[in-house]
C-alpha cells in the first residue's frame, strides 16, 4: 500500500464500447474529436452533437485493442447508444454498455506509474488526467487496484476536482443545450476541425470561422448554495445571463453570454438570490 495514494470509484461514469470493423469510421462520422488520433497511449475529449450542433453527450475517448471505448456520464449512457444505434445501419459496428463488466476507477498520487502500468499490461486502459489517473479495468482487477489506496473517496470529489479543471460533463438537463465551443472544447482539444463530416459538424465549423461562440464557460464559487445542473443564473437586473453545468461542493462550472454580461454581480435563480465569484476569466 501507498499512504499517498487515493482512490476513488467513479461510479456516475459509465463505458460504452464501440467495436467490430467498421468501429473507427462509423465514430469519425459521429463525434467531433478525431478518432484517429486516439492510440492505446493517447485519449481525446470530445462530443457526439444532434444534428442542430447540439452537444448529445461529452465524453473522454479511449482505445483499447481495435475498440473504442467512450468514458460519458452513467445517466446519458442509453441514450446516446440509442442515438448511436440510429446511424448503424449496414456498419459492421457493435455498440456495448459494459456497465456490467467493467469498472472506473480515479486514482490521485504522487506516483502510480510502476503501479499502474503492471494492470495495464493486463488489459487496464489508462487515461491521465492532469494530475490524475483515470482507469479502466474488469472487476477483478478493479477491486485488487482499488485495495491498494489507503484513502478512499467517493465520486463527488473527483468531480469537483473535474469542475476545477474545466472538464465539461453534461446531465440530462444539459443534453443538447450547448454547441461544443460553448463547452470550452475547442481548447480542451475535443474539435477537430480537418477531420471531414459528422453530425452537426457544419454548426460547428461555422461557429468557429465566422466568430466566437456567444456564451462561454467559466469555473465559479458559491459559498450559500450548490444548484442542480441546468439552474438559470442572472445579473443585477434579473435577466438570466447564463446556466449552470455542474456543481458540487461550492464549485461550479458555469455556461455564460459573451459581451455586456457584469460578471461581477452573477446570482443564482430560486436559490435566494445567492451570489456566484468568479474564479476564471474563462475555464481553460
């Protein structure tokens, strides 16, 4: 065991797998990341949009053999498999929730490659994180990983270190809210802009070289209140300026219109008026 080490098990994300011949050109049609930059070393973020540019889902995007597997919040799983499962058509594609037989897991420490790497050369995919490690393994070699933190820690807080970080995840609520760009993608490296044609992807590319997006998103704080996903936020004259992402532990990210906006006086809607504090000029 490591006294440095935490861990944390992600259960509101969930894996669907994407495999069969066809499995990378079906996703390059589908998602805005190019899925040929993604290796067994190397994941993207990135988005699969409804045809109006609409972000569907985010999600991180891994490579394990010659399958895909999409890391995305446990809630919209089906959805997007039922969306996914729409463009199949003659595809040798097969779509799998592996909810059941594969486990995420969030690993924080000063070092956990030597560790790390030992599951990886038994089929545990590795995706780092900033200052993090995020791991996919089967319920054999989760449950050994996750015995070796001393620290235990539920998801909440990795998710509050993902609100810190800009890392967009959307609910329910915010499925297909916000274009891509809204999302701060574009910079997280989650939108190709060569890789050709995908659902939604004429939006996209048409926000990008005729000009900013018109809303952008921001980590905040909030000392009197957490709000749920999707909550309005307004301005000193009551006019709602802006959503909120996520939230957790009085950090939020926050999806607000460019331009006039006073983003010094920024309110929560139905939460007694309580008063949000920027922490970044612009989540990056």
């Amino acid at each position: 065991m490591n006294s440095n080490w935490k861990n944390f098990l992600l259960s509101h994300l969930a894996v669907l797998t994407v495999s069969g011949q066809d499995a990378a050109q079906f996703l390059q049609g589908q998602i805005t990341c190019n899925v040929h930059d993604v290796t067994a070393t190397h994941s993207s973020l990135g988005a699969m949009c409804n045809p109006k540019g609409r972000a569907i889902t985010t999600f991180l995007l891994a490579k394990s053999g010659d399958d895909f597997l999409l890391i995305l919040p446990a809630e919209l799983l089906e959805t997007v498999k039922k969306r996914l499962s729409m463009y199949v058509l003659r595809a040798k594609v097969t779509l799998t929730d592996c909810s059941d037989s594969l486990c995420l897991l969030g690993f924080m420490a000063q070092s956990t490659d030597a560790f790390l790497a030992s599951y990886q050369q038994d089929g545990a995919v590795r995706i780092n994180v900033g200052n993090r490690d995020l791991v996919i393994a089967d319920a054999h070699n989760a449950s050994v990983m996750f015995a070796q933190g001393v620290e235990t820690i539920d998801s909440m807080h990795w998710q509050t270190l993902d609100i810190l970080g800009g890392i967009p995840w959307l609910t329910t609520a915010t499925s297909e809210q916000f274009i891509p760009q809204m999302l701060n993608l574009d910079k997280l490296g989650g939108i190709s802009l060569t890789k050709g044609c995908y659902t939604g992807q004429e939006i996209v590319a048409r926000t990008h070289y005729l000009g900013k997006a018109k809303r952008a998103l921001f980590v905040a704080e909030c000392e009197t209140a957490t709000p749920e996903a999707n909550a309005s936020i307004i301005d000193t004259n009551g006019q709602i300026v802006g959503n909120v992402l996520s939230a957790n532990d009085g950090k939020l990210l926050i999806v607000l219109q460019l331009g006039d906006t006073d983003t010094t006086q920024l309110q929560l809607k139905d939460y007694n008026q309580a008063l949000l504090t920027l922490l970044t000029e612009e989540a990056s």
